[in-house]
C-alpha cells in the first residue's frame, strides 16, 4: 500500500517541490489518501512495516548470510539495493509490488497469513484491471475497424 498517492492528488494539495500530497484538513487526508484506491485502500487489518522500494533496478528473491528474507533489486548482475525483511511471505509480496511498477514508501504487513491475503488481493486487483484495459483496447480497435469499413 503506498503511503501518498502523488499523481492523483488534486493539484491544490501538492506542493512544487516535493511529489508528497499535503492535505490541508481531515477531508482532503482522506481525497488524498484513500478515495483514488477505493479497492485496496483496507486492504491491511494488522500491523505494518514501511519500506521504501526504489524505482530502480529488478527485484529479486536474495539470500545472503545474515539475510534468510531478501530482496535484492539488480540491475543486470549489479545489486542497487538490498531490502532486508523477516519473512518469505513480505518477500513475495514486495517482488510483487515493486515488479508491478510500484516505489516509495509501501507498507507491509507482519503476519504471514495477513500478507498472503493482502497479496492475493493485489494480485486480483492487478489481473481486474489489466482485463479491463484489454476490453478497452478491443472496443477501441473494433471501432477504428468499423471506421475505415465506412470510409
């Protein structure tokens, strides 16, 4: 789950310099915060961890001596940064985040059974909305067909 949502934010709530939404009062937190994920704003009922996922390089699962739970993310055989975390379940899910696209600060959730259900959450989040824009693509050429049929 991403702490801020900079993108979506309406502009008076960002500030030039940084791509953080700043609410101004309780209700622009929740227009900033929760209203543009309405699918997995609650996805998380326990404890988190933040982290914050660079935009850089491929995660991978790593293993390394002190280590046991890792994700190293390479680029080519070149380790950018190394994510530490406690157990193999956080390791899928953030592989899965961050190999989605998502960076900055995400938070995790601490028990394994609360991060599988979080994980398989995204995940069907993820496949709704990748069938959904393949609908679009496909009422989009379908009409660009029956465009050219006409002329």
């Amino acid at each position: 789950m991403v702490e801020t949502v900079p993108k979506l934010c309406p502009p008076a709530h960002q500030n030039a310099n940084r791509t953080q939404c700043i609410p101004t009062s309780v209700g622009t937190i929740k227009s900033c915060q929760i209203s543009h994920l309405p699918e997995i704003a609650n996805l998380f009922r326990s404890g988190l961890i933040r982290h914050d996922l660079p935009a850089d390089g491929e995660p991978k699962e790593h293993k390394a001596l002190f280590a046991s739970h890792a994700v190293a993310f390479k680029k080519g055989k070149k380790t950018l940064f190394e994510l530490p975390l406690q157990s193999g379940c956080q390791v899928k899910l953030v592989i899965r985040l961050a190999g989605s696209g998502l960076s900055g600060l995400v938070r995790i959730p601490h028990e394994d059974a609360e991060c599988q259900r979080v994980s398989g959450q995204y995940q069907d989040f993820v496949a709704r909305g990748s069938q959904r824009l393949w609908e679009l693509i496909e009422q989009r050429t379908a009409d660009e067909g029956d465009a050219t049929k006409n002329l």
